[in-house]
C-alpha cells in the first residue's frame, strides 16, 4: 500500500484528493496547520491519519518521519487575487517558507517525491513566466527553490498548474459559488462586463490528475523535473451564465458592469498547449455538472 502525504488536506481540492486516494486504497496522512478548517475531512478523518504541525521545522521533520510518505502532495497555500501590504508577510510565510521547509524536511528525511501545486497565472498573457499577481509570484519562487532540491538533493518533482476550480462541496466564493447561489436564489448578482475568458476545472478530474502525477513518480526509474497545465473547460463569462441559465431553466439577473475588471484581470488565459500530463485527460462535462451542482443543497 503507497502512502502519501497531503498538506491542504482541510482546503477543496486538498480534501477532494484525500478522498480519491483512499478510494484507491492508499495510506493517507493529513498535515494540517493550527487554524485549519476541517470540515472537508469529515467524512474521512477516521480513515486516516492526521498529524498536526506547530509551525516549526522540527515539527515538519517529525511529521515526515512518522508518516513515511511514498508521495507528498503539496497543497496548502495562500492565495489572495490582490493583496495589500499587510498581506506580503503572510503570503511569503505560507507559499514559499513553510513550502521551502517542507522541501528541506522532505529530503532530510529522505521523502523523494512530490507533486507541487501551481497556478497558470504565472502566465500573464504569455506563455513564459509573467505573475499575474503577487500569489503567482511566490508560486514560481516556490518552483525556482524547488529546482535546487531536484538538482542537488534528488528530488523527483512534478508541479501541476491548475485554473480555475469547482465541484460539489466547494465553499470558497469563487464566480460560479455565486452564480449558483443567484440561480438558487433568484437575487441579483453584480458581475464585470464578462467578456473574459475562463477555464474551469472539476474537482474529480483536478484530483485525477493528481493521482496520476503520483503514480508517474512512483514508476520512474530516476528523478522527474515536469511542470503541467492541467485544462477544463473554456468559455467567457458570459457563457457560463448563459450554460447556466439553461441548466437551471431560468434566468439569473446578471448585472452586466456592475463590477470593474480587476486590475490585471486575465482576460484570455494561458493555453495548455504544450505537453499534456500522459495518462490524463479532463473528463466531466461542464453541463452535466452545473445540473448536479444546482439540484445540491447550498
């Protein structure tokens, strides 16, 4: 039985991952901070284990220790669309020193694989590196520190960049959370002029991907230094209120303007074209799940 390691089990896709994995029969452990929400483990908390980190090195190495983890999943960030001063520090403590410990603390331990979790806003309107914003950008420093560990000590690493996500159980107040709650609650919504595009991932094959990253570094024969877009589905916003409004069979008061573009706003997002993980492909149809995701309680 593989045994894997998962920080951000307690986030969306984090808890959607502990799910699939011990469907497929691994050994799972959690790493969870001090003041995370667990409401996504519920259902599984009994199946696995959970260790709790205090924050410090020591803490991490004997986590690692202790779970003894064939794959680590690394999850757990900090991302915020704009940030304020206030927010730097926060955001270099979660997304590129705790994520740098956990690389040092992998490889004292001698924990040798990892899927590393990016974002395709480190591709601002480019296909090489540009941040979108500030979250994009300890992203990539992330990955740049990575390349040590791959280099020096060995670590064999794939990093998947994901857009946009959705699924059953998502409570984050992502665009369409609110789209859904409009359509399920008749109430007016305030949107931008919607002529950007999208790209929406579901869960279930977000996590798929996951998993097959894993499997890819248990089967290698030396060290991978791969990097993935990991695509759904792309259409503007304006698509998707409309692909909405036919899976629910009413309109949403959608107010067209209400709401600027964001500064920087990814108008048309980086494609993925360029290798595709092997083995993967995106499989849930996107008008199939806004019919399950409408009929779900909110």
């Amino acid at each position: 039985m593989s045994r894997a390691l998962i920080t951000g089990a307690a986030g969306f896709i984090g808890g959607g991952l502990a799910r699939r994995l011990l469907v497929e029969g691994w050994a799972v452990h959690a790493l969870l901070g001090p003041f995370c929400q667990r409401e996504a483990l519920a259902e599984v908390k009994d199946r696995m284990t959970i260790h709790d980190h205090d924050g410090s090195m020591e803490s991490l190495q004997a986590i690692l220790g202790a779970a003894r983890p064939d794959v680590v999943f690394h999850l757990a960030s900090l991302f915020l669309a704009e940030h304020q001063p206030k927010d730097v520090k926060d955001l270099v403590a979660s997304n590129l020193l705790f994520s740098t410990q956990l690389a040092e603390a992998m490889a004292v331990t001698g924990a040798s694989r990892l899927v590393n979790t990016g974002t395709s806003w480190q591709h601002f309107n480019a296909p090489g590196y540009r941040p979108v914003n500030l979250y994009a950008a300890t992203k990539q420093a992330f990955e740049d520190i990575l390349a040590y560990y791959h280099d020096a000590r060995g670590l064999s690493c794939i990093t998947l960049k994901l857009y946009d996500t959705y699924g059953p159980g998502d409570r984050r107040r992502k665009l369409i959370n609110v789209l859904l709650d409009a359509a399920a609650t008749g109430e007016p919504v305030a949107l931008s002029p919607g002529h950007q595009e999208i790209e929406l991932s579901h869960l279930d094959d977000v996590t798929a991907a996951f998993s097959t990253a894993a499997l890819r570094l248990l089967a290698a024969d030396a060290p991978l230094w791969e990097s993935y877009l990991i695509p759904g589905t792309r259409l503007t916003v304006r698509t998707l209120v409309a692909r909405l409004e036919a899976a629910s069979g009413k309109p949403l008061r959608a107010s067209w303007g209400e709401r600027p573009y964001r500064p920087r706003e990814v108008m048309v997002p980086m494609a993925a074209d360029g290798p595709a993980l092997p083995g993967w492909c995106p499989e849930v149809d996107l008008d199939r799940a806004l019919r399950e995701l409408l009929v779900r309680p909110r």
